[in-house]
C-alpha cells in the first residue's frame, strides 16, 4: 500500500512512522508513506498557501490551488483522496479495514482557521477521528496511518487483531502475563488450566461483562 501525506509540517510525522510496528511494516515493504508539502505546489510568488476568508471572520484559511496541484500530481485510477477535517464522518475500526485493502491513499491535513470549501470537491472521503478541534489533521493522519499498517496482512500476525475491541461487536478481553501473583493479584486460574475450551467461553464472557459496563452501545451496531 502507498500512503501519501499532504501536510505543511513534515517533519512532525518523523518519529511517529520511524519507530514500532509503522517502521516495521515500511522496512518489510508492506506500507510506503510518503510526506509531501503542498506549500511546494504553490504558485504565489511569497510561497503563500492561505489567505484571509471572503466575508471576513477570524485566522486564515488555505486556498485550493496549492491542494489542488499537489493532488493532481499524485492521484491514479486507484487512489482514495481522504481529507481530514472535524466535520467528516467519524472513523471507526470497520473503516480502518476497509481502508486497509486499498492500493493507495493520500491524506490531506488541513491546517489554521480552515480550507477553502472548494478542497472537499477533489476528495472522495471526509473522516474526523473524534468530536473534538486538533490544530490540524497530522495527528488525524497519524491515527489512521497506524490503525491501518497494522491490518495489512503480514504487518502483525492475524490473530493479533482478530480479537481487537471493534473489531466485531465486543471490547477486548483481558490478558495477564508473568508473574502468576503480583502486589497480591492473582492470574485468574481458567488460563493457567491448559483447556482451550474454557479459555475461549472465559474470554468471551469478560468481553461481554465488559462491553456491558462500558460500552453497550457496540452491541446495538449493525
Ligand atoms: N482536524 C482538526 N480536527 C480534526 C479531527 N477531529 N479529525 C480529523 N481532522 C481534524
């Protein structure tokens, strides 16, 4: 899969995608994320990317052509042009899988007071990743940068996010390790009994009692 960033601040994506799983999946060939600075693509003669909005009002707001350009350039037959702004649909683990099968994705992070709405027209997909305002959608592409890597087949073994919370209706189940008693607290016995079969019914159980408590909304999913 290739990913392609439009941002104003590369350089804040360095540590995030060279460390962990996201440097794993780009050094095995599975993932090539690719940041590009679309203040790059401009064609005004101070390098200028914003300016101020038509019927006036607060801050800045960035002008299409820049963000026009940079996407002309990169786009093909099989790209998804994504732009990240709080008022898109609300991304979701079913998203993130979809996402996952596609061959090339560009992000594009707006930034300052908001974008000219002419941007939207160039984009496929509107996400948010949550009812709150960031500066900008570099963390937003960061989030889905990673939530993505992860499910490409061979980034983690399958098993790893097949029992994911979201990835079906129910939250994830508890997990313990080494040592069996810590600070008094004891390693439920069911998963030092060796019968998978109780395991599984036991882990079922604690995601429900858990989704239950905290988030019986995912049961009413479709
Ligand atoms: N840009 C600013 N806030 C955002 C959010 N919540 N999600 C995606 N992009 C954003």
């Amino acid at each position: 899969m290739r990913i392609d960033i439009l941002s104003l601040f590369p350089e804040m994506f360095n540590n995030v995608f060279n460390e962990s799983i996201i440097k794993r999946a780009k050094e095995l060939g599975k993932v090539d994320i690719n940041i590009v600075n679309f203040r790059d693509f401009t064609n005004d003669p101070h390098n200028k990317v914003d300016d101020t909005p038509y019927g006036g009002g607060a801050g800045m707001v960035l002008t299409p052509q820049p963000i026009f350009d940079c996407v002309k350039s990169l786009r093909k037959d099989n790209s998804l042009v994504i732009l990240l702004t709080p008022d898109g649909e609300v991304y979701k683990q079913s998203r993130a899988y979809e996402l996952s099968h596609k061959e090339h994705i560009i992000l594009i992070c707006g930034h300052y007071e908001g974008f000219d709405e002419r941007i939207r027209s160039i984009c496929d997909m509107e996400l948010s990743i949550g009812d709150y305002v960031l500066t900008g959608g570099e963390m937003a592409a960061m989030v889905i940068v990673d939530s993505v890597t992860r499910l490409l087949p061979g980034v983690i073994t399958e098993e790893s996010h097949l029992n994911d919370s979201f990835s079906g209706k129910l939250l994830d189940y508890p997990t313990y390790t080494k040592p069996r008693v810590y600070e008094g607290m004891e390693v439920p016995e069911v998963l030092l009994s060796g019968d998978h079969k109780k395991i599984a019914e036991y882990r079922y159980q604690e995601s429900l009692k858990k989704t239950l408590e905290r988030r019986p909304d995912l049961l009413d999913k479709e």
